[in-house]
C-alpha cells in the first residue's frame, strides 16, 4: 500500500513540473492504474467486491477517461501547456511544499486518532491539493479537465485510507458519476475548440461582472 | 404506499426513450405526462405516513416531504412552459441517438436531460445516506449541464464550462467531508443516514464532525450559490432557457440546500456543534447578502439580476437556518416561496426575451404595453420576491428578523435589514425601467404575442405565493413545523 502511495505521489509531483500534455495524460492513466490497485491492498474483507470495484476503476480511470483525454488533444492539435500563471519549477516546488502541508495535517490528526494507513492518508490530501493548483494555475481547459481528475483521485484514495467502508453500490455510484462528469468535459472540450479555436479557458471573458480591463492576451499559439 | 423509488426510476426511462423518438410531438407529451405523474406520485407518497424513515436508502420524512413537492411542482410548471418554449426555439428535429451515433440535436436531448435532471434530483431529495445523496447532487450537475448549452452559443458554452467546472470541484470536496463524516461514526452508529446518526448523536466524534461539516458547508454551498463561491450561478442560470433557469433556481438550489441541512440536522443533536455550524450558516448567509446587494445595484442584465436575488435568497434561507429557533420554520416557507416566486419571475423573462430579444434592460421599455399580461405578472412577481406584505416572502422574512431581534443578535438583524434594503433599491430601479418608460418605438415589437402556455404557469405559481401568505393550510403548516423540528427548531 504504501509503494503505491508513493508512486501516487511522485506522478503528481511529474504531473505538476510537466508541460506536455501527452505526458500529463499518461501520468494520470498511471494514477488511475494505481488507484485501482489500491482497493485489494489494504485489509479485504469482501474481496468479490473489492474486484469488481478495482476493475471498474483501472477501466473507467486508467484506460478510458485518459483514451479519450488524449483523443481531444489529438483532434485539438494542442501539444503542450502554454505558459502557465505560475512557472512549471515554482509549481512543482509548490507542489513539494504542499506535501509537506498534508503530512503535517496528517501528523495534526494521528494525535487524536489511531489511522490505518498515514502514509496513503498523505498522498490522499496532496493528490487534492495539487488537483487544485492544477486547476488554479493552469490555463488550458485540458489541463483543468486533468486537474479536476486529480483532485477526484486524491478524494478516492482519501476515502479509501479512511477506511471508512461505504457499501460497494456507493463506490461504483461515485466512480459513475466522476466518469459521466469528466465524459462531458471532454465533449465539451471539442465544442470549446470549435467554437474559440482555442481551448484556454482563462479567456472565457464574455460573462463578468467585473469589469476587469479585456486585456488582450498575446496571441500564444502552437 | 406508493415506492419512492418509482419517481426516480420513471423519468430516467422515459428520458432515455424520447433520446430516441423522431417526433417533436410526442416527446413534448413524454414531457408532460413525466411531470403529471411525477406530481401525482409525489402527492401520494408524501400523503403517506413516514414509515420508511427507518430505511438505509431512501426515505420520506418531512424535510424530504417539503422539497420533493417543490421540485415536482417547479418541474411541472416548467414542462408546461417548455412546450412553448420549444416552438419558439426550433432546432434540429429527430431523435438524438441513431445507432451508436450521437447527434448534436438539441431539442431531443433537452427533453431527456430535463427528465434525468428531474430524476437525479429526485434522488437527491430522498435519498437518507449520505453516499446516495451526494451521487444524486453530482448527478444533477451531470444532467443539468447540457441543458445550460442548449442554445450552443459561445456564452452559454462558457456558462456551462463554469458550471460544470465549479460545481464538480465543489461537489468533489463534499464528497471528503462525506468520508470525514464517516469517520465520525463509531461501532454504535449503525446507519450511515441523518436520523441514524442524530439517534446515536453522542456516541459521535465532535472533531471529524466538525471537518465534515466544514467540507459539506464548502462543497454544497458551492452548488447552492453561497457568497465566495457563487461564480457560476449568475453565469448559469443567465445563460440557460429559461424554464431551465426556473428549474436550476427554484429546485436545484433547495437540492444543494438540503445536503446541507441534512448534517446540519446531526450538529443540531449534539449541542458543541449547533453555534459552530449556526455561526458559519450566518457568517456565509450574510456574505450572499451582501454580494447580491452589491452586484444588483447596477446590473445591465434581467436575467442576471434575477441570478443574484437567488444569491440574495440562499443567503436568507442560511441566515434563517442558522439563527435557529422559529427561523428555521420561517426558512422553510422561504424555501417554498422563493422556488414559486423565482421560477416564475424566471418564465416571464422567457417571455420578454422572446419579445425583445435582449437580455439588457435598457432595451426593454414599456413591458405594461407590449406584453401586458407578463408585465402585471413581472410587476407582482417584483413585489413578491422582494417581501412586499401579502405574500408568503413577507411572513417568512419576518419570521426570520423577528428571531434575530429576540435572540439579540443586533448585527446579524441589521445587516439583514440593509442588504435587503439594498436589493430592493437595486430592483426596483430595474423593475420600474423596464415596465414603465416609455416605448420609443411602438411598432417594432407589434408581433410580440403571449400565449396561454407561456402564461399559466407564473399566474399560478405567484398566486400560490400570495396564499400561502395570506393562509397556510394544514398539511403545509405541518410540513414545515416538521421539518423546523427535525433541525431542532421550534414551529412557526
């Protein structure tokens, strides 16, 4: 468990210093594929259960949901992140400090109650952090789509550390819905490209309150 | 005893069925008959006595009994009004699906996901375990954001991007206050479900607790539009068709709400956590006051402003809830007179974006005299959502002022009074622009015609509103002290 945990933790940390998005993929599929692994690791009580929830995970999350991420890249023809807010190097050592952030939160809890997998409790919050500066920082609705996925695996594999047992329908209700949720943003993905010619979401501009200047941001394309 | 289950499973077949129709017809009496029946079922089922409480799915008590008979009511209005709403919107005719292949066809897939959307609200109503429900709010999200793009413009794909960015992200960190809240249990707690829990109320961990409810109040408040996170909501619900807006306002908020009352009603069984969780209720009901306060002063955009006064009203509704005691109650009713009043006021600016076709105010002028019908209705509509006294509106926001005033709580009742002030200024300004000034020019909107369809509805839905002021009857009255009590209020 806590090799996974481990290996969880080093393909975000990829993740967050990576500018290509192919390559952003692949270590999502990774993570996916580890998350599905996890479920039989720790102690099984119902291992038919704990199966069928690994398969459906390992398919939904490490097979199609990245298939058809890349597809909308592909038919996009965007390669690469644009520039980010923050610098890939200032992202990944952010990325670093979070985790210090998560384990000393978990070091904070195990003072009041005995964990059964710290380590995995660790990745867990930092998968959700870096889910989140990924989506705070970058500019590409892709990039956002995978961040969003990210943040859902850190929940995932926090529940999972918990140990807190919900009934096998939950979890493959949950696991459904994350699977219909990323499968509209990819449709939209293509509609965002159609439309725009671009897929950078930090141009969505048309609908504000605020009327913070339009600036012009400098045309960056591939 | 009619099964619950019923009104959840129906829509989602019927919905997948008209996926497939070819005639614009019937999948318009599809829509109807859904909603007829969802209505009557619903009637039924809530008629009943609660037995099911005791269930580990789902189950009828009275808060479920109070926001299944809004949703089902709002979604049968709105289906009325969608058939006119359609005619006027041709797009692509024939069915959606044809083999494996997926058409972009706009009309078939608006009257599905409108009947997924009923269904997984439905869900999120009635389901008793937290896992459930958090699967049925995700799930309206899922179904409601197609129909946010149904006009498949470049704003409204924004609008629907936003949303469905947002509300995931949001609705992900409910999801880990889920888990935390699982946490909290001990060996004594058997069900995963409210009542459960609030039967075993002192056998809880106070701390896990505490995070959960934290993350619920975070996670859902996102999807319900409280202050900081309610980006999406002006976007959202400006963009979609109106009888969408209707149905994202008046019933899909109150679903986002009830996630979160449900674990408020386990920290009101355990008295450390009732101030925590009531503070923060306040402290984020007071922000979505103030913030709808601001934005609506000077807004350009009817359908935008009508977005932050349903920020305004999830703020009341949470400062209600959080003061406690008879406010409680008097959040209830708010809760069934803002659906009623705002799914109205969102039909009729259905109507005068069809008449004008601008969603700017200073383009609308002279309403009384172009669209007489919808502009008495879009008046009275203005006095009820702003509490004016025959209306339900007014009861309930002095139910819920009264209380602050009793408990002493001379900031909260202040702000209260002044960002309602503020809204009212912000709205009647806009109101009196555009249903009184002159119409410059007379002819340009001569075919502007109202049909009875269009109309029916917000008649009967203020009119409602302006009953339940002025009477409550019986079974309403018990509904709302009911579920007042089951937070651990008093009646009204």
């Amino acid at each position: 468990m806590n090799t996974i945990a481990a290996l969880l933790t080093l393909s975000s940390l990829l993740l967050l210093g990576s500018s290509r998005l192919r390559m952003t993929i692949k270590m999502v599929a990774f993570q996916g594929f580890l998350l599905g692994l996890l479920p039989l690791t720790g102690k099984v009580e119902h291992l038919s259960m704990a199966i069928v929830l690994s398969v459906c995970s390992i398919t939904l999350k490490g097979i199609l949901l990245p298939w058809m991420l890349a597809r909308a890249m592909d038919k996009s023809g965007t390669k690469r992140e644009i520039e980010p807010f923050i610098s890939f190097g200032a992202t990944m050592l952010m990325g670093i400090a979070l985790l210090v952030v998560s384990g000393w939160i978990v070091a904070k809890l195990q003072n009041t109650q005995q964990l059964a997998s710290p380590v995995c409790l660790t990745t867990g919050f930092f998968l959700v952090f870096s889910g989140l500066l990924l989506l705070i920082t970058r500019r590409k609705a892709i990039t956002q789509t995978i961040g969003f996925l990210v943040l859902e695996n850190g929940v995932f594999a926090t529940g999972l550390s918990l140990g807190s047992e919900f009934s096998v329908f939950v979890e493959l209700g949950i696991l459904l819905d994350v699977f219909v949720g990323i499968f509209l943003m990819g449709i939209m993905l293509f509609h965002i490209d159609k439309e725009f010619d671009h897929i950078d979401a930090d141009r969505f501009n048309e609908l504000s309150d605020l009327d913070l200047a339009h600036f012009d941001s400098e045309d960056i394309s591939e | 005893m009619t099964n619950p289950w019923i009104i959840i499973i129906f829509p989602v077949i019927t919905g997948i069925i008209s996926l497939f129709l070819n005639s614009e017809r019937w999948r318009k009496i599809i829509l109807v008959v859904v909603a007829f029946t969802h209505l009557f079922c619903t009637i039924k089922i809530c008629s009943g006595d609660s037995s099911l409480i005791e269930s580990t799915w789902i189950g009828v008590d009275h808060l479920t009994r109070l926001f299944l008979m809004i949703v089902s009511l709002l979604f049968t209005g709105s289906s009325i009004y969608s058939m006119a709403y359609l005619d006027n919107h041709p797009h692509l005719n024939g069915p959606a699906l044809i083999g494996p292949k997926v058409l972009g066809n706009s009309n078939a897939v608006f009257v599905a996901c409108m009947q997924f959307f009923l269904a997984a609200m439905s869900l999120a109503v009635l389901s008793m375990n937290f896992g459930l429900q958090w699967i049925g709010i995700e799930a309206t999200t899922l179904a409601s954001t197609p129909l946010i793009y149904f006009h498949r413009s470049r704003r409204s794909l924004e609008a629907a991007w936003k949303y469905l960015i947002l509300c995931s992200v949001g609705i992900a960190l409910a999801l880990m206050g889920v888990f935390f809240l699982a946490m909290a249990m001990t060996s004594h707690v058997q069900l995963f479900t409210s009542a459960g829990m609030v039967l075993f109320a002192g056998y809880l961990k106070v701390e896990w607790l505490k995070v959960a409810f934290i993350f619920f109040l975070v996670g859902y408040g996102t999807k319900m539009g409280l202050a900081p996170m309610h980006n999406w909501l002006p976007d959202a619900h400006s963009e979609a068709p109106s009888p969408v807006s209707a149905m994202l306002s008046g019933a899909l908020l109150n679903c986002a709400f009830l996630g979160i009352l449900r674990i408020y009603q386990v920290c009101a069984a355990i008295p450390a956590m009732t101030t925590f969780a009531s503070d923060l209720l306040i402290l984020l009901g007071l922000l979505s006051l103030a913030a709808s306060g601001i934005f609506i002063l000077h807004q350009p955009d009817y359908k935008r402003m009508l977005a932050y006064s349903s920020v305004e009203h999830m703020g009341i509704l949470a400062t209600g809830v959080g003061l406690g005691g008879a406010a409680i109650a008097g959040a209830m009713l708010h809760a069934i007179a803002h659906s009623l009043i705002k799914a109205s006021l969102f039909l009729l600016s259905g109507n005068i974006l069809c008449a004008y076709s601008s969603k700017r105010i200073e383009d609308v002028k002279g309403l009384l005299k172009v669209l007489p019908a919808t502009g008495i209705l879009w008046l009275a509509g203005f006095l009820a959502i702003t509490g004016a006294p025959p209306f339900a509106t007014f009861i309930s926001e002095f139910a819920i002022l009264r209380v602050a005033l009793q408990t002493k709580s001379w900031a909260t009742a202040i702000m209260f009074l002044l960002f309602l002030l503020l809204v009212f200024i912000g709205m009647l300004t806009i109101f009196s622009q555009m249903t009184l000034g002159k119409h410059s020019e007379a002819g340009e909107h001569k075919d502007a015609k109202e049909s009875l369809l269009q109309l029916v509805t917000p008649a009967v839905f203020l009119s409602f509103a302006l009953i339940l002021g002025c009477y409550l009857p019986d079974f309403i009255r018990n509904t709302i002290d009911g579920a007042a009590l089951l937070l651990g209020g008093r009646v009204l």
